[in-house]
C-alpha cells in the first residue's frame, strides 16, 4: 500500500544489518526506501528525517534502497 501511495518505505532489518540484504522483500527492492537496524533510536530518526529525503529523492525521480552513513549512527550512540 505505501507503494502505490507514493509514501516514504522504512525497511528495518530484524537482523541488525544496516544495509539491504537477501533478505530485503523483492518488492522493495527497487523502490524508494532507507533501511535500518531494529533499534528504536535509528527507528525514531528515520521517522523524524526520511520522509524529507524521500519526498526530494522522489522529485529527483531517485529510486532503490539508501541507508545511513556511519557517523548517523555514531551520533546516536549506535
């Protein structure tokens, strides 16, 4: 539905990775999205700052998966 809604996708991974892995749903795969570790700090920033990114990655007709720089992490105590 967040497809077809052209709404900003968090992926978050289970397992703690913080990039797309096999187990990304191939559905996602080339859509817009940032993905994230289940940590709720990481979780929480992505809620208060993707949908931003996403809406101008989409007015620069950006697709597929992105994912945090280290020093984002960093900066929350990850």
């Amino acid at each position: 539905m967040a497809i077809r809604l052209d709404l900003p996708i968090i992926a978050v991974n289970l397992n703690g990775k913080r990039q797309d892995d096999a187990l990304m749903p191939a559905v996602l795969r080339d859509e817009l999205h940032i993905t994230v570790p289940y940590k709720e700090k990481i979780i929480k920033y992505a809620m208060d700052n993707w949908p931003d990114y996403d809406e101008s990655y989409r007015g620069d007709g950006k697709k597929g998966g992105y994912s945090y720089k280290d020093k984002v992490y960093e900066s929350l105590g990850l």
